[in-house]
C-alpha cells in the first residue's frame, strides 16, 4: 500500500509541473486562477509524500511496543523504504513549492538521507563511542514510559522483556564490526565497562529501570499496582541485570581486546568518503577537511590575541600555560561540592531568564530544569549537555557534570550555563518545538551546525547581557570559544591529516583552559564521533558575520529582538538556507 501512495503521489506531483492548458484552446495562457491552483495542488501533494515519510520514519524509530527490531532483514527493509521516499522526494521541483514547502522539503530529505548514508556505511557495526551507547540510550524508557494506567506500564514492562534480544542483536552487529575493521578505536575505550556496570543493582529498586514504579498512578487499583510493580523487580534483577552485566563481559573480554588501534576515521572502510560524508552532514557545508582546518587555525590565534589580552587585565606575571595551570589548580576556582555547583548553575541560569525579553521577541512557553548529569555516565561525560524534554507534560533540562568536581571550574560556568540552558539550546529548541502550522519533521529534526552555532553564539551574546564581568570568566568564554576553534583542526588533523591522539590532546591543552580531564574526554569524544565537533564554530561564525552584516546594513534600524527572531523562526535548519533568507530580511529592511 506505501509503494502505491507514494508513487501516486509524485504521479500527482508531475502533472502539476507540466503548464495547465485549456483542452479547447490549446494555445490559451492559463488563467491566473488556475495556475495558483495547480501549485497549492502541487504543494499539497508534496505535503501528503513528506507527512507519510516522516511517519513511516518516525515509527521505525519509536516502536510502540518492545523495542526496535535491528534484524539484518529489518535494517535493510528500513533502508530500501527511507530509499524509496528519498528518491521520490528528489523528483520533486523545490521552485514550484511555497516558501515554507521549500525548507520542508530540505528538513524531510535532510532526515531521510542522513539514515541512509549511516546505513550505507554500515554505521550500525559501531553503535557505541566513548561517552554513549545503546546501552546508555536505554535508560531513557524511564522517562519515556507512560505511567497513566495499568496498560502502559504493561507496554514498559515488555520493553523490559525486549532487552535481552536487542543486546543480542547489537553484540552481533560489533563482532561483525570486529570482523571487517569498523570498530571504535581502543584507546577511547578505556573506563566505559564501568558505565555499563553502573546499570547493574543488587536491590531493582535502586536500578533507574524502577523509577515508573516508584509511585502508583492514581488510575491503578493497589493490588494490580503491585503485581505490576513485583513484575518489573523481577525483570530488573532476572533480565535487566543479567543483559547488562553479559554486555560488560563482552566488552571487557571480546571487543576491546580486538578493537582497532588506529584512531582515524579514513582508517575505517570507505574512511575518506565516510569523514567527507559526516563532516558535511554536521555542517550542512561543502568546505573540505583542508579548509576546515585552515579556519579553525586561522580562528586559534585571533583568539589567542584576546586571551593574552584578558591575562595582562589579570595582572597574572607569567606565561600563558603558567595562567592556565594555575586556573587548573587552584581550589578557588572550583566548587567543593556537587550542591554548589548545581546552585551556582541555577542562579546563572535565572540571571540568564531576566536578560531574554530585552533580545527576544517570542520566548518558548516550555520551562527547563538544572540538573546533575546522571551518574552512571558522568565519568566520560563531556562537562553539560541540555536534554530536551520527551513530552509536552515535561520541562527541558540542563545537565552538569558533578563528577570530579576538581575538574570543573566554576569560571567556565557562566558560559557553559548560557550555551546549554538560555539563550542557547533551550531556548532555540523549545521555541522549534512550539512552532505552528509546520509538521513534525520542522519542530524534531536537528540540525548540528544551527543548533551548536547558536549555542556558542548565545556564549558570545552573554557580554551583552551583563556577564564575563570577572576577568576570569571573560578568559572562560574565551577558552570555550577556543575549545570550539581548536575542535576544527583536531578533528580534522585526527581523521584526515594523520594526527595522533597525543598531538590532539597538546594543541588542545596548550590553547585553552579546559582541565586536562575534560581535554581527555573531549579528544576522546572526536575520535568516536567523526565530524559533530565541527559543527559548533561554523555555525557561530555564519550567524555572527549575517549579524554584522545586518547592523551595518540597517544602521539605528537594526532591531537586536527582531533579527533573533529572524534567526530563530524556522527552527533548526541548514547554514545555507539561514543565510538566504537572513538576507531577504536584510534587504527588505533596508528599504
């Protein structure tokens, strides 16, 4: 039935693109009337194609029962169906759609293709990196799982029950990966096993797979409540335990032991068309790795020059790695407790709140939270992430890392906080998620080079709002401006230019004050995830040079408010398309 709806579909499609003629006037000029019907009939057949792609996508990744079949039949069954839609997708005129269509029709392909190209490169053979994991992904059903009624907890409890199977299924995909070199590399691995660990508990009830059980739902009678939550103890401690801790045995004893000792993407098989491939996915660009590593070098030591600035404000009387060694080793730059850390955050994060309405025209509805970064991945964890929220009854969170509290410095926090909480990726998600009359694929999909060049310019957009006031927090921005520069050329001196892991972490050590443990795990975190590290500063960089070209466009005309929204009122979409329609806006404001 799909092949015929989707095929039915472009036919429609096609004939709305030939020219309308008049079956009795063969040489008549269509009449406006008609030609404005054939493209809102055009639009609305590619609106129908999209819509049953996005769902047929959608479903494939969010089961509603058990958990996702990986089969080899059913990737490939997945991959052949994405293939159709995308193919069908391509036959389509973006000239003859809406304006809207025209950046829907981008965001369904861009989702599409990105499933695709990971399945052609056999990226399911290596579902694991340094920080994350299936594994790690899974401890997610909690906080996805419906509580209302006996029924959904029922559907959770059968999620339980698929865990076995699909570890079986992804230990099968790694010995494959073993097998014809696509493997992570071994020096990442290190300390991982004990991530997996962490899911294993002697009580189920300290397991995170408890937590829909820890309260009864108002809708569920006491007796049935307990023989459902009896059920889903003995899943944790006769299923759940028993995948995980079979899971740690055959990292810990088969796949880090034959794990590939070389850590460059154009190591792994089709390598060089792989890295081209994900690097131009994350940055929605054509730039080559060559070019992506001039910038960033080109970017380290404009940099530099105002970090040396920043010292000499200090009266610091040394060298700039005698100034970050002792950032990295004075007590007073670090909180001494998880609690401090979290409450420092939060303040932040509320000065934050106040600034918004003086930049922001539209501020998302959708609350966030601040909160540790779960422990049983804080050890490889980067040092803040925001977690978007699974549903419309739930707020955003920002995450902290309070694992090795020595190791997190209180003068990188205000940037970290505007990054991750607000203006940055809460801000730009929620509003994304709240946008109307635009379906799914618009308010869901996200793209990196939008998405992390606006959070490192909301970095950028805290002078502005009253913060880097502490000399040492302005060297904290400026040092996780620089970790987003020195990104572009590790990243690429790693997997293109034949740089060692070591010669990745010095350049990075010597450009910025991260701890020498968040240097480690970042290294770490690229050579597992070829090419996402590029997306953060060229993203920032095109919304910085269209802002300047605004402000020097528009004069006293320029509106701060109105050219955020401006940025913001798609959602998260490609480089190129924020810079065509930037421009439009420039120009129609100018006059």
């Amino acid at each position: 039935m799909r092949f015929v709806l989707t095929g039915l579909a472009v036919a429609v499609l096609t004939a709305c693109a030939a020219p309308a003629h008049d079956t009795q006037s063969p040489n008549t000029t269509p009449s406006r009337s008609a030609m404005t019907q054939g493209a809102a009939q055009y639009d609305q057949r590619f609106e129908q194609l999209a819509d049953a792609a996005w769902q047929y996508h959608s479903a494939q990744r969010h089961p509603a029962d058990g958990l996702l079949d990986i089969s080899p039949e059913a990737l490939a069954n997945r991959h052949a169906t994405r293939l159709d839609y995308y193919q069908q997708l391509q036959a389509i005129d973006a000239a003859q759609l809406s304006a809207q269509n025209q950046i829907n029709l981008h965001m369904i392909q861009y989702a599409l293709a990105n499933a695709i190209d990971e399945y052609e490169f056999n990226a399911h053979l290596m579902p694991i990196t340094n920080e994350f994991g299936f594994h790690s992904a899974l401890a997610s059903l909690p906080n996805q799982a419906g509580t209302r009624n006996a029924q959904q907890l029922e559907q959770y409890l059968q999620q339980l029950r698929a865990i076995p199977d699909y570890f079986a299924q992804q230990k099968a995909y790694m010995r494959e990966g073993i097998e014809t070199g696509m493997t992570q590399p071994a020096v990442v691995l290190a300390g991982l096993t004990d991530g997996i660990l962490a899911y294993v508990t002697p009580d189920p009830r300290d397991s995170v797979f408890y937590r829909p059980f820890q309260q009864r739902p108002r809708h569920v009678s006491e007796a049935e409540f307990a023989e459902l939550e009896m059920e889903a103890q003995t899943l944790i401690a006769t299923t759940v335990n028993v995948a995980y801790q079979d899971f740690y045995d055959f990292m810990r004893d088969e796949y880090m032991p034959n794990a590939r000792q070389t850590i460059a993407a154009v190591d792994l098989p089709h390598g060089e068309r792989y890295y081209a491939n994900r690097a131009k996915h994350y940055t929605t660009t054509d730039l080559s790795p060559a070019q992506i590593h001039q910038i960033g070098l080109d970017e380290v030591a404009r940099i530099r020059q105002e970090m040396a600035a920043v010292i000499a404000e200090t009266g610091f009387d040394g060298s700039f790695a005698d100034f970050t060694d002792y950032l990295r080793t004075d007590p007073k730059f670090y909180a001494e407790t998880a609690e401090e850390l979290l409450k420092e955050a939060s303040f932040i994060a509320k000065r934050a709140d106040a600034e918004l309405p003086a930049l922001f025209k539209l501020l998302p509805r959708q609350p966030y939270g601040v909160t540790e970064v779960p422990a049983e991945i804080a050890p490889n964890y980067t040092t803040g992430r925001y977690s978007g929220a699974r549903r419309d009854d739930q707020a955003g969170f920002y995450w902290v890392n309070t694992y090795a509290l020595d190791r997190r410095p209180l003068y990188e926090l205000e940037a970290l906080t505007l990054h991750e909480a607000v203006p940055g990726h809460h801000l730009q998600i929620a509003l994304a998620n709240e946008m109307t009359d635009v379906p799914d694929y618009r308010r869901n999909t996200y793209i990196s080079a939008f998405g992390e060049g606006w959070g490192l310019y909301a970095e950028y957009l805290g002078l502005e709002m009253g913060f880097y006031t502490d000399p040492y927090s302005n060297f904290g921005r400026l040092s996780f401006e620089m970790w987003r520069a020195a990104r572009l050329v590790v990243d690429t001196g790693m997997h293109t230019m034949g740089w060692s892991r070591d010669r990745a972490v010095e350049f990075m050590a010597s450009n910025t004050a991260l701890s020498m443990h968040n240097v480690n795990t970042e290294i770490d975190r690229y050579i597992s995830w070829p090419g996402q590290a590029l997306a953060y500063k060229l993203g920032e960089i095109q919304i910085r040079e269209l802002r300047a070209e605004a402000e020097q466009r528009l004069g006293e005309d320029f509106d701060i408010r109105e050219f955020h929204h401006q940025v913001l009122q798609h959602g998260s979409i490609p480089l190129h398309m924020l810079e065509d329609n930037l421009r439009q806006y420039i120009e129609q404001a100018a006059g």
